[in-house]
C-alpha cells in the first residue's frame, strides 16, 4: 500500500511526547503514513516575532494538506496571532468538527450516556478578530455572519449526519437577540434542513442549549452552530464527558484539514512522561478515516478502548475504585500496542469503512439577486457632555438634505427623542438618519456634521432588501 504523506508539528510543552506515543500505536495499528514534520509554536514565535509558523511550513501544508498537531503555545499580550487561527483560516478550513463522549464506568464523568458531535462553523463570527477602539470609553468587535458561510457548515452538519448514521441535527443560535445576524444562520439551517428529510431537525437558543449539554446531553445527537459558541460548548461537552484531555477536534476544509486534540501545552507535567496522549491520538484516528484508512483507524481505536475498558488509565483520568492500573505516557503506549487487534468487550466496538476519504458537501446554492435600496445611514460621533437635545438641534440647524435625523442611542438604547431619563450613556452616541440616498448624499451629510462641529468616528450605510430592513431598530 502506498503511503500518504502527512505533515506532523510535535507542538509545546508536552507535544513532543504525546506526539511519539502517537506515532508508534499508529504504526503499530498498520497506519501507512510518510511524515514531514514542521515546528510551529514558542520556537518559531522567538525567532520571528508575532507569527507561530514560518513560509516553509505553508509549503509542507499546501503540498500534503494533512498536519496532525500536537498543542501549541501562544504568547500571551497584543500582537502575537494564534497559530491554530492562522492556520485555519489560511487552510480554509471551514469545518471544526469535535466528537464527545462518555466512556462510564470506565472514565468518570457527569452522565453515563453521551455521544454527541459538534459542528462548529470555523472561520467567521467574532473570531474574524475585526476590532476597534472607536472611543475613549467604547470598543467594538465584529461579529460575521455569511450567507456561504452557514450554507457550508450547516450542510457538513446534515451530510455528517447521513453518512455516519446519526438521527436529529441541533441548530444552536441567539436569534431571539441578534436577529439579523444569528437569524441568518437559522434562516439557513432552515432552507438546507428541508433537503435532509430523513434526519430530524431542532433549534435551541445557545444559553439553554449549553446547559442542557451539562445536565441533558443524551439529549443531543449532531449540534452545528456559530464559531464562539461552538468553542464553548464543545469545551463544556468535553468536561461533561470526563476529561477536556480527551477531547479532539478536526478541522476541515475542501482542500486541506488538522487534526488535533482540544488540550493545552501542560507545561507542568511537560517532559516528565506523565501526559495522556489519547488526545492527539484519537485526532490521529480521525485523520485516518479522512485519508481513507479506514481499517487502521478501526484498529487504533478499538485497542485504545480496550485498554480504556482494561482499567489503565494515565493520572488525569485515574480514579480508585474504576482504575486499576495508574501508567505514565510510554506505559500507556505500550498497552494500547499490546492490545492491537482486540476489540473492547463492554464500550462499543468501532468500525470504519476503508477508503472513505474525506466527507464531501454538495454544491452551494445560487442565490437569486435581491433589490437592494439605500434608505438611510448610522453615524456615530464622540460626544461627553452635550445633551441629545443640543446635538438634534446643533445638526438640524441649516440643514436641506433629503435624510432627516431620525433618532439617537447609546449602547443600542434610544435617547431621543423621548428616550428614557435614566439610561446610562458613554461617550459614543448613534445618530440615525432615515431617508432615500445615494453617494453624493452620503458626502453632503457627513459635510455638514463636521461644519457643524459633529465629527463622524463610525459609519454604517442602511440598506432594505427587497423591502425588508436589513437593520436593528433601537431598544426602546
């Protein structure tokens, strides 16, 4: 069998050597495999700067599009970039896809029965890392959210499902609150779910959705959502299921994926042989049934959940009473060797079809174009003493324009007109203005507050979509 190359980064503090454990079960397991081996992370940091990975390292990613990744260290403070962000994003890869679950009685955890998968989309949301400071007292982050984007993740979610026998898809969002944005990728979730009418569909507004995974997660079958909130759900998933040091996740894209586990650097126990590598190693399994080794993964895993089962367990998931056998890392890798070819008794036997390869979506849809009509703009000022009353009547005074200023907020709260007497401001005030425009009439608008002393600092244009706003109103 020929072997497919991967990229392999052996990561910080323990990387290295739950990344040698790793290497040698799968080998062990029949995994046909050929390495180049990058260094990411603190080393790479030091010699460049504020980037964790170097142009020869893209090369190795680009030409074999498989890295298998041990945890990497990120330099706390402003100006150091993630590693695992830039890669993602640089890879494209779109999909981050994290399995949870329990393994009771043999691994402690909250509930006995959890077997959940979280689809979370990978590239947008706040973690575009689009920020600004706009005022002395106000920042902002924007938060993204596409049309192709949801379209993309949401049909991962629902292909996912069918093609590994899952039943129900979760829709987990905030649309009761950010209407447009969240309402979008339900909107979505809605359109694609009607394509799948074999595999049930359900919606949960994200905080009730993350406390039911904590008391109720036999609940959950296939959970997709939004960036941020897939991050802390799959965390809080993982610690339900008995330890985040088993936690894993895949990232994929539609030319290139990272596997890796959900864990940090641990650099308290690093070189002192004590690491659990099963989070790499059960990314490593996933990576194998992504390049299509199905058989060898099948082998992996079966013998890690025998050796589970077996009761030898590394210090973080050692307890007395369930534990039998308290090992180290190189122990633990010797057991799950020994055990190479056996399937667990108890814990459910995996299967995983070889030659698989990697998970395909359809096509995204075309869209048919919508009327897009400029009705009016936002425009924000800096202001610390001046009241509302003052600011309308500063503005209006000489002004001939088509818009007319409409209201103003603070913080998403109307002030005026007839805003409410105790709302607490800060020093950054919205003044809407409603009204046909175009450019020039933008240009003049802004013209006009400056000459009168109003200095934009922000701007937002508003637009309607084949007649619907495709705005907020303010609170109050």
């Amino acid at each position: 069998m020929t072997k497919t190359p991967i990229t392999i980064a052996r990561g910080d503090g323990i990387g290295p050597e739950i990344m040698d454990a790793t290497l040698k079960i799968l080998e062990a397991g029949g995994a046909q495999l050929s390495y180049e081996e990058i260094e990411v992370g603190e080393k790479v940091y030091a010699r460049t700067g504020s980037v964790g990975i170097e142009p020869s390292s893209w090369e190795s990613l680009h030409r074999t599009k498989v890295l298998l990744k041990g945890p990497i260290f990120t330099p706390m403070g402003g100006g150091y970039k993630s590693v695992n962000v830039t890669i993602r994003k640089g890879m494209s890869l779109y999909a981050n896809v994290r399995p949870c679950q329990s393994f009771a009685p043999y691994i402690d955890g909250l509930h006995d029965k959890m077997d959940m998968v979280i689809v979370r989309e990978n590239e947008e949301d706040l973690y575009a890392g689009i920020e600004h400071r706009l005022t002395q007292e106000v920042t902002q982050a924007l938060k993204l959210i596409s049309r192709p984007g949801s379209e993309r993740i949401v049909r991962y979610a629902f292909e996912y499902a069918r093609q590994n026998g899952r039943k129900k898809v979760t829709c987990m969002v905030k649309d009761n609150i950010m209407k447009i944005a969240d309402g979008l990728f339900y909107q979505v979730f809605q359109e694609i779910g009607e394509l799948y009418p074999d595999i049930q569909k359900d919606r949960m507004i994200i905080d009730i959705g993350a406390a039911r995974i904590a008391s109720r997660p036999q609940d959950f079958d296939v959970i997709v959502t939004e960036n941020l909130y897939g991050d802390i759900v799959s965390d809080i998933a993982a610690e339900v299921a008995g330890s985040v040091g088993l936690g894993i996740s895949a990232n994929i894209g539609e030319d290139g994926a990272m596997f890796e586990a959900m864990h940090g650097t641990a650099p308290d126990i690093a070189g002192k042989g004590l690491a659990n590598p099963s989070g790499v190693l059960l990314a490593a399994v996933m990576m194998l049934v992504h390049i299509g080794q199905g058989k060898a993964a099948t082998r992996v895993h079966n013998a890690w959940l025998k050796t589970i089962e077996d009761g030898i367990h590394t210090g973080d998931i050692f307890r007395d009473g369930t534990s039998k056998t308290r090992v180290g890392t190189d122990d633990f890798c010797k057991a799950v060797i020994e055990r190479m070819g056996q399937n667990p008794t108890h814990l459910k036997t995996v299967s995983y079809p070889d030659g698989g390869g990697q998970l395909k979506i359809p096509a995204l849809r075309t869209i048919a174009p919508v009327k897009k009509e400029w009705v009016g703009a936002d425009i924000y000022i800096e202001n610390v003493w001046e009241k509302a009353e003052m600011i309308a009547a500063r503005f209006n005074e000489g002004w001939t324009g088509s818009v007319k200023l409409a209201l103003m907020s603070n913080r998403g709260v109307k002030i005026w007109p007839d805003g409410q007497p105790n709302t607490k401001t800060t020093d950054l005030w919205r003044l809407r203005f409603k009204g046909a425009m175009n450019a020039q009439d933008f240009l003049n608008l802004q013209a006009h507050m400056v000459a009168k002393g109003l200095t934009p600092v922000k701007y937002d244009a508003l637009y309607t979509y084949d007649g619907a706003e495709g705005f907020t109103a303010a609170a109050g």
